[in-house]
C-alpha cells in the first residue's frame, strides 16, 4: 500500500470590504504613499469596520466560500484548526464558535497561535493528523483581525497589517502529494522585539497600563525586518538542498506577505524568477495568519497538479519555517 500524504484539497478565502488606503493613511499618520510604497510593497488593507465582529467572523466567510465551492458537507469535517494571533476572546476557543457555526457538527476544534507563523505551523500539524490515519479531513483557517490591536497613531504598526482569512481542506493522498518536508523554527529571545505587551497573563489590563496604550502591537521593525530577511531565506534554501530542489524545480514560492523587500530577498537567495513568487501584499497588507491561505485563494486558479511550492514564513516569538508541497488539483 503506498504512503498517505496530506493534500490540500480546496482553498477558500475572504476579506472585508472596507479598503483602507496609503492615502487615507496619510491623513492619520505622518507617511506618505511613496514611502509605504517603496519600503513596503503595500498599496492597500482591507478592515473589518463592523461593531462586535472578531476574526471568527472572517474564518466563517472564509470556510463558507470553501464549502460552497467544495460542495462539501460540513458534517464530514473532522477537525476545525482556526490559526490566528487575534483570537475572538480569551479562553474560548475561536475554532469552536467557527466550527459550530459553518455546521462541522461531528468535528472537534482548538485555536493555534504562532503569530505569524501560525498557518504554516497549522499546515505541519493538520499533514501529521492526516498522515497517522487518524482523521480524513481537516479544515485549517488562517484567519487575523488586527485592526483590533493596531493604534493607529503609531506610523511603525499600522501602514502594514490588515485583515482577513483563508481556508484549506487537508484530506488524504495516495499519489505522493501534499506535504513533503518542512523546517520548522522558533526562538523566544526575539519576542521583546514584535509583541502586544499587555493584556496577556504576564500582563493583565488595568487603568494604568491601558493609558500607556501597550495593549497594541509593537514591533521594532528593523530587528524583525533583519531576522525576517535572514531566517526566512535560510531555511527555505535548506528545505530546497535537503530534498534535492534547484530552482528550476521549483513552480512557487508563497512567502508571508509582511513585507515586499523581505520576500524579495528570499526569492533572491533561491534565485527564483518574479513570475514565481506569489505576491498579494500590495492589495492586503499583512494579515499575518491569513497571508499563506490567502495565497492559494488568489493564485488557485494557475496552480496545476504536481507543482512544486515552497511555503515560507517569519513572525512574532520569533517563530519561522519553510514547507516543501506538491499542489494536488487543477481547477
Ligand atoms: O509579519 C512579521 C512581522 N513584521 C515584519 O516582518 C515587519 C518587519 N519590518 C519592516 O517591514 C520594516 O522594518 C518597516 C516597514 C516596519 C520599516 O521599514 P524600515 O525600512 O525598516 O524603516 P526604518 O524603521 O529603518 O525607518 C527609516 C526611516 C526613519 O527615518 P529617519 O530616521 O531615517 O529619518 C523612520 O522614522 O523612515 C521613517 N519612517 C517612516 N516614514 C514614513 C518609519 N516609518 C515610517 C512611515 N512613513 N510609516
């Protein structure tokens, strides 16, 4: 009998309507749309406006836009893996309000942090269910609302994220596609570097602590850009040698979309030519565990049966990986 793999099956995707420009920016924080441009790649983000909606809203949209194309029954889903940074609420899970609601009755469902590594670490971890026999199918949701932890008077944070979500369905494969190898990372030094201090167990929100307003993100941009650009790069090329993979080998390269100059510098390092590098950074921003799913949702339609892709990704913690896959469907 030959070897279970982990494939994906189906890609969904969703992201709110409301645009938020480079040039409404510029009316609400000292930048312009050249520099955001030019340092970043990033044109626009999408922002989930509506009162009482959290990032379990956009993994519901985005698992929908899957099941319908699907034509799936939500019932026969097994396990629903939301990854997120900005879950809905502390302590209740955001996976088990999504699953419920999209109607995955029979399937159990737990949150996965990793920041922005969140998806690419939920990608290993729905393949090893797979691969074990364990469960058929998996869906697993990148899925991030950070204008919920943005202040948007701080120009460092808030010309780059955005919000979103994607959707994939993992089920099994008897042709050898899917996941085939990864490298996966973490380093907890680099955490004082990108985090939202406050509002954690280590640190709960109080009168005094919400004044000094560090309860959003903060990130020391050019450490993380740094570390992003170096470690990214490292273990795709090492992911690449390990399994044989020249550059001519390989059809993509899905990078998390944080910052244009940071994938560039990856592709560069695998010399891949631009046509192969997916890039929706200039329409989304960073919607950090929904950049990779997002991804797949716009570039679904040229990927072919057998391409080679390498996933890559950098985030807070710092936590950061590479995944070697063979997409399993034309569409
Ligand atoms: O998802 C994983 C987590 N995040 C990332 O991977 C993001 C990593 N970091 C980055 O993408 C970049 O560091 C940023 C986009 C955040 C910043 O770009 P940079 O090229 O590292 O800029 P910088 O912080 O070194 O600042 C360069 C200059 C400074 O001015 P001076 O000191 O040279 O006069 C900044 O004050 O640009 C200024 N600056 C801005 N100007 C206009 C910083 N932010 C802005 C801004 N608009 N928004």
């Amino acid at each position: 009998m030959s070897k279970i793999t982990a494939a994906i099956t189906a890609v969904g995707g969703y992201v709110p309507d409301f645009v938020l420009t480079n040039k409404v920016l510029e009316t609400m924080v000292e930048t312009n749309d050249e520099w955001i441009t030019s340092r970043t790649g990033i044109k626009e983000r999408r922002i989930l406006k509506e009162e009482g909606k959290g990032t379990s809203f956009l993994a519901i949209k985005a698992a929908e836009d899957l099941i319908e194309k699907k034509g799936l029954d939500p019932k026969e889903i097994d396990l629903v893996i939301v990854c997120t940074a900005t879950p809905d609420m502390k302590a209740a899970a955001t996976a088990s309000y999504t699953a419920t609601q999209i109607g995955a009755v029979n399937a159990f469902a737990y949150d996965l942090e990793a920041a922005c590594s969140s998806f690419l670490f939920g990608m290993s971890t729905a393949s090893a269910y797979i691969e074990s026999g364990r469960y058929k199918k998996i869906l697993l949701i990148g899925a991030d609302k950070n204008s919920s932890f943005i202040n948007y008077k701080d120009r460092a944070t808030c010309i780059i994220f955005g919000d979103g979500a994607g959707a994939v369905l993992f089920e099994p494969n008897e042709e050898g596609l899917g996941l085939q190898d990864e490298l996966l990372r973490s380093n907890g030094e680099g955490r004082e570097f990108l985090q939202a201090t406050y509002g954690g167990s280590a640190y709960p929100i109080n009168e005094d602590t919400f004044k000094e307003g560090k309860h959003y993100i903060f990130q020391d941009g050019k450490t993380v850009f740094k570390n992003a650009v170096f470690n990214m790069a490292d273990v795709t090329e090492r992911v690449m040698k390990k399994n044989n993979l020249k550059n001519d080998d390989i059809q993509w390269l899905a990078a998390h979309q944080a910052n244009k100059r940071i994938i560039d510098a990856t592709a560069n390092r695998i010399n891949l030519e631009e046509e192969k590098v997916m890039m929706n950074i200039q329409k989304y921003g960073n919607t950090t565990s929904a950049t990779l799913p997002l991804l797949l949702y716009d570039y679904e339609s040229q990927l072919k049966k057998g391409d080679k892709i390498i996933f890559a990704a950098f985030g807070g913690g710092f936590t950061w990986g590479s995944i070697y896959f063979k997409w399993a469907y034309n569409s």
